[in-house]
C-alpha cells in the first residue's frame, strides 16, 4: 500500500510539472495518457514468423498427390490439417482478442481439390490475418480477462499463446503424416 501510495504521489508530481513547464491544460491531457507498449508481440513476433514460415515448409515437403494421405481413416488429410492450421488460427485470435465469437457454420470448402499452390495461398492469408490480429495488441490490453472456449478465465495473452500452442498441435500433426507417408519432413528451424 505504501508503495502504491508513493507511486501515486509521483505521478502526481509529474502531471503538475508537466502542466506548469507547458502552461496549459494540453500537457495535462497528455500525461493522462496510458503509456502503450507492444513489448510481447515485439517479442513474438519472430516466433509467429518462424512458424508460420514452417507451416509453408511442410507443405513444400509433401507430394502434391500426397496431399489427400491420412494415416488412418479417423484422421483429417494432410491438405485438411494445412487448412485447419491457418483457419483456426484467425477464429482463435479473434475469439481471444478481439471478441469474435466463432461462426456457427464453417465455410464450405473443397480442400480435396486444392493444389499445394491453393494450399500455401490459404495458409499466408490466414496466418497473415491472424499475425494482423496479434500485432495490434498491447501489452495493456494483453492482460485483460477474457473467458476460455470451457469457461475458464485467462487472459488475452494467454489465449495468443493458445493460438501459436494450436499451430504447434497440428504443425507438429503435419509433419508426422510426411514422415509416416515415407517422405521427409523440413527440418526444425529456429528464428
């Protein structure tokens, strides 16, 4: 408390110090601005992008008349998990910050037919949406609470690293069905 008390006053110092060296009330309204900082997705910034740059990696590594190969009947395609990663990641990243809700119905799509150039194409533009999203936050509006798809509460920065966590899943889905289909894989790459 007497540290908050101290904090206070120094602020208050600070608006009164502002407002007489400027002489005016402009100075006031100024210093009654939030500071905004974007460190975090400064920060994440390169892992979005190595990620994302992955994603395109791993669609480069499958046979185009591969791209309908699932390893078990119960499972998406190779081409469906591609999709799946750049659709969901914007419906997330909207419903964790920005409040979006998740459409009811999902857009119809003939992932069968897409060549890998459909499939790269779809996947930038998501991705690209998505890191849109994702820069836009500050480090202020990143820890407001919102509700998790089960109810829980966590906050906005939790649910972004939910969206790269989401990615990380199915990324990881890909390359397996690569490697289980015989072929190989990118190699793992840091930013």
């Amino acid at each position: 408390m007497k540290k908050l008390l101290n904090v206070l006053v120094i602020l208050a110092v600070a608006v009164v110090s502002m407002h007489c060296s400027s002489g005016g009330a402009e100075a006031t309204a100024e210093a009654a601005v939030p500071d905004t900082t974007y460190a975090f997705v400064e920060a994440h910034a390169p892992v979005w992008q190595s990620a994302t740059s992955q994603v395109l990696a791993l669609i480069d590594s499958m046979p185009a008349d591969m791209l309908s190969y699932r390893p078990h009947d119960s499972v998406r395609t190779f081409a469906e998990q591609i999709v799946h990663i750049g659709g969901s990641s914007t419906v997330i990243a909207n419903y964790f910050l920005k409040d979006v809700p998740p459409p009811s119905e999902r857009p119809e799509m003939d992932v069968a037919a897409m060549s890998k150039d459909d499939l790269k194409a779809f996947v930038q533009e998501q991705l690209a949406a998505t890191w849109d999203i994702m820069k836009g936050m500050s480090d202020q509006e990143l820890a407001q609470k919102v509700k998790s798809f089960s109810g829980n509460e966590i906050t906005r920065q939790q649910g972004m690293l939910l969206v790269q966590d989401h990615m990380t899943n199915h990324k990881s889905k890909a390359n397996l069905y690569i490697r289980v289909s015989g072929n190989e894989p990118p190699r793992y790459g840091y930013h």
